[in-house]
C-alpha cells in the first residue's frame, strides 16, 4: 500500500472512531433521561439480551403468567421484522409493543425513548426491553436499564462468555436458559458460570427452564426483591 493511500486509510479509521463516539455518547445522553423517568415513577427498567432463538420470548411469556397477578408488567420487544415476539406476550394479558429496527442489530436509548410515551409508567411496576437477539452490538448500548440480564442458551454451547465478553461484563445476570436440554447437550453449566464470572466476578447466575419451570420462581422472586427495591429508593 502507497503511503497516500495508507493515511487515507488512517484518516477513515479515526473518522470511523470518532463517529463511533459521538453516538454512543449521544446514546448515553439519551439513556440518562430515561434513567431519571423511570425514577421519577419508580418503574423498574429490565434489559434482557441474548442470541436469537435462547428464549427471551418465551421467559417473557412464563414470567408475566407468574407475576401479572401481583405487579403490573409490560414489554417493549425489539425485532428486525414482525411484531410475533410482541403478540405472543399480549396473549398473556400485558401490554407489549413491539420496536421493529428494520435491519439494526441491536435497540438503542432513542428508540425507546420514543415510545415511552405508550406505557403507563405511573402504573407500571416492571417495564422489560427484550432486545434484538445478538450477543455483539446489544452490550455497547446503554438503555437506561437498572438491571441488564443476559440469556445462555444450553443450545449455543458453553464458550459464549470469554467469546462474547463485553456482554457479560456489562450484565448483572446470567440465566442459564433451556436447562431442561442439560441431559442431551454437551453443555457445561460449572464451565460457563467459571467464564462468565471470570469476566464479571459480581455476575449472578440462575439456571432456568421456561418450558418445566426450573428456576422460574427462583427468577420471579429476584425480580420483585429489585422492584421492592426501586420503589423503596
């Protein structure tokens, strides 16, 4: 490469960086905001993350059947197409909207800013972000959460964290999802717990099964500890 076109090349990467920054910290700009009105109504903010197909859906739908009865629930799901993921969580009974990207591999604060105006948030207790499935691009965006909690499917294999790190450093969770696989998998959940807390020594970990209810309850009594929390703060 001629010296010419190696400081052009120079000069897009800064360019590139620079950009880089300038977005996330208008994110991060946007992100406060939504941390000061989910305070300003004690609503306690969720941000659940995970590769496609782990099961955030489905946990959605198992954890709003347990909890409906006692705290008020809603949803806001973000998907590159449809709004499936979103009417398969109204058939519980709780408001979901769906956040269709169009293409964009992860939510960001502005996307959800936008729609917060469509949730009752006087009246809503736990307000859950499902994200667009990807371990990658999701970990970079601050949404305002108060908590983000990451799935790990048995069916993705149990190398994920040290993959995938800034995920599960930025977590506060990791729910070992579709637990009931264990006897047929090749997966190690002592592994992937020693790999995830070695990049996050504070990550908490619960192994869960939406599908036979295994650390379901486990799962639903830690969310209402955390709004307990929230509105007592």
């Amino acid at each position: 490469m001629s010296i010419e076109k190696s400081t052009k090349a120079a000069r897009g990467t800064v360019q590139c960086e620079n950009t880089n920054l300038n977005l996330l910290k208008a994110n991060d700009f946007v992100a406060d905001i939504i941390k000061k009105e989910m305070a300003k109504h004690k609503t306690l903010l969720v941000n659940i993350t995970s590769s496609a197909g782990s099961g955030k859906t489905t946990l959605m739908q198992k954890t709003a059947e347990k909890l409906k009865d006692k705290i008020k629930i809603a949803v806001m799901v973000g998907d590159l197409e449809t709004e499936r993921d979103a009417e398969r969580i109204r058939q519980t009974g709780i408001h979901a909207l769906q956040i269709v990207t169009g293409g964009i591999c992860h939510l960001e604060a502005q996307m959800i800013h936008q729609v917060l105006d469509q949730f009752d948030l006087e009246n809503t207790d736990l307000l859950f972000i499902e994200n667009v499935g990807n371990l990658v691009c999701p970990a970079s965006f601050d949404l305002g959460e108060d908590y983000r909690v990451t799935l790990m499917a048995t069916t993705e294999g149990d190398d994920k964290p040290k993959k995938y790190p800034r995920m599960f450093l930025t977590s506060d969770m990791m729910l070992v999802s579709k637990a009931d696989l264990l006897p047929y998998l090749p997966f190690s959940v002592e592994a992937v717990t020693k790999d995830a807390r070695e990049v996050n020594h504070e990550l908490e970990v619960i192994q869960i099964s939406s599908l036979t209810e295994e650390g379901i309850d486990t799962w639903c009594d830690w969310l209402l500890e955390k709004v307990k929390q929230k509105k007592e703060a």
